[in-house]
C-alpha cells in the first residue's frame, strides 16, 4: 500500500473489468530464487510522475471500459483526491526513512507484519468446505508478501528481525490499525453480512490503501535510485482490488454507501497510523 510512464516499475496496466488469466502471476510465483530477484529489483527508468492520481490512472486500462471497471475508476479517483492532504507528510516519511537503513528495515518490517496480519485474518475467517481458489490465491500471495518484506527488512537492517517493539515502528499502532478497520467493518455491514462478504469488504479496502502506500513508497524509491522495487507485489495488489470488487458486485453486496463509510473510516485509522510511524521516525 507502493507514476506513468515509470508508474508501478512499467507493469502493463490491467483490465479491472475481467479477471485476466493467473498464468504469468503463478509463474512469477513459482519462479526460482534468482529469478524473483529480478523481478524484485529496479532497474534504471524514466523520472515517475509526481501526481499521486497517476498512480491510480496507470492501473487503469487505455480503453473504454464496461459500468463494473468504471465503479473502481471513479472510487479509485475519489479515494486518491480525499488522501492528498496525506501525501507531504507520507512522502516525507519515506524520505527520511529510506536514507537510514536501520530505520528502513524497521518499516519494512512493519509492513511485513501487516501483510502477516492480513493473510492471518484470511485464513481465521474463510475456513469453509466451500472455500474457493481466488481465497486460497489471496491467503497465499499475501503470505508471500509478508516473507518478501521480511526478507527484504532483514537484508536492509542488516540483521535478523522479529515482530517486536525493538524491530518495528509503532507496532501497537499498526496492530491497532487492523483491529478497528475489522470492527468498523463487521459493524457498518451488520449481523444480517456473512463472514465472507466481511472477508471482501475489508480486503478491498485495505487494498486502496495498499495500492496508495505502495505507489507512493515506489515511487521514493525510484527517486533515491534504491535497489527495492515493489513491482510485484504491486501488480498482485492491484489484481486483489479488482478481484474483491468484482466478487461484491456478482454477489449483490457491494454498495455505495458502505464502500463510502468504511474508505472514511479506513482515512482515519490510517491517519492515526501515518502520525504513529512519523513520530517513531522523528
């Protein structure tokens, strides 16, 4: 939660109307070691852009799209002018944590936790016999996440890592973070919404955030000439927000005014958090 033409490291923008075919995510996946470091690494480039709303217009596809891919556009749209007041003091944030790696290691490692917390809510809440393979899909990329930022925390840091106060930043906030944007979110949809779509709802949020985030944190990185790329957990981002949306909207459980209440809600606590990380920096 990290730019056109250099926007999300030149990944090829994706169709947010249908769900493109797995193989070449599944490839990367199962790529070898070498191989994913590649994919992991920023190569020289075009400048990014500089307008956050980029970030979002470059996922967007380069034609006309069905009613469905223009419901994520415009909530894409909304979502990136209600957080511009968020960018100075997130692009600052980055700025001075990519330039001490001790530090950096401690965010990255954060994240690593969020991504962690994100697959544990997944697998303790879509346990069904009737669980699906985009669940299956969702529960093990974001697992993948959580090793590939510790691993890239721990090589930044320079040293093992672990889930402790010593090794993250802010992590009562961060963890407090998940905590209430899940309370919020069984709350607005109420006792009459099943686990499952609570389970879609909150992903989709988060992943507004994360697409946010991640941009914003890629396109520091680029800047700063660092070696991290965030490509393609991007990318991977990127199809889970499409893949959420679509599953709500076949479902008959998507709505404007919960989408709206819950990305207000979702504004706040990551408010909270951004000051949280900010002063943990200081």
């Amino acid at each position: 939660m990290g730019l056109k033409p250099a926007i999300l490291h030149r990944l090829p923008p994706r169709n947010l109307t249908a769900h493109a075919p797995a193989t070449g995510v599944r490839r990367t996946q199962l790529a070898t070691e070498e191989a994913s470091s590649l994919v992991y690494t920023n190569r020289a480039g075009p400048k990014p852009v500089g307008s956050v709303w980029r970030i979002f217009e470059s996922m967007l596809p380069q034609y006309d799209m069905p009613a469905g891919g223009t419901w994520l556009a415009n909530a894409l749209a909304r979502f990136a002018a209600s957080a511009d007041d968020l960018v100075p003091t997130t692009r600052s944030l980055l700025v001075r944590t990519i330039a001490a790696p001790a530090q950096h290691g401690r965010l990255i490692n954060t994240l690593s936790l969020l991504e962690h917390l994100g697959s544990h809510k997944i697998m303790a809440t879509q346990h069904r016999a009737d669980i699906d393979q985009a669940t299956l899909r969702h529960v093990a990329e974001e697992a993948h996440h959580a090793y590939f930022m510790k691993r890239q925390a721990e090589k930044t840091a320079n040293r093992p890592l672990e889930y402790v106060a010593a090794d993250l930043l802010a992590p009562a906030a961060a963890r407090m973070y998940f905590q209430r944007l899940e309370a919020a979110t069984v709350r607005t949809l109420g006792r009459d919404c099943g686990p499952r779509a609570a389970y879609l709802y909150m992903s989709m949020i988060v992943e507004f955030r994360a697409l946010w985030f991640y941009g914003l944190y890629q396109e520091t990185l680029q800047r700063a000439h660092h070696v991290l790329s965030l490509k393609r957990v991007i990318g991977e981002e990127q199809h889970h927000l499409e893949e959420m949306s679509t599953r709500l909207e076949a479902a008959g459980e998507r709505t404007d005014a919960h989408v709206a209440e819950l990305l207000a809600r979702e504004r706040a606590l990551f408010a909270r958090l951004l000051s949280a990380f900010d002063q943990a920096v200081a």
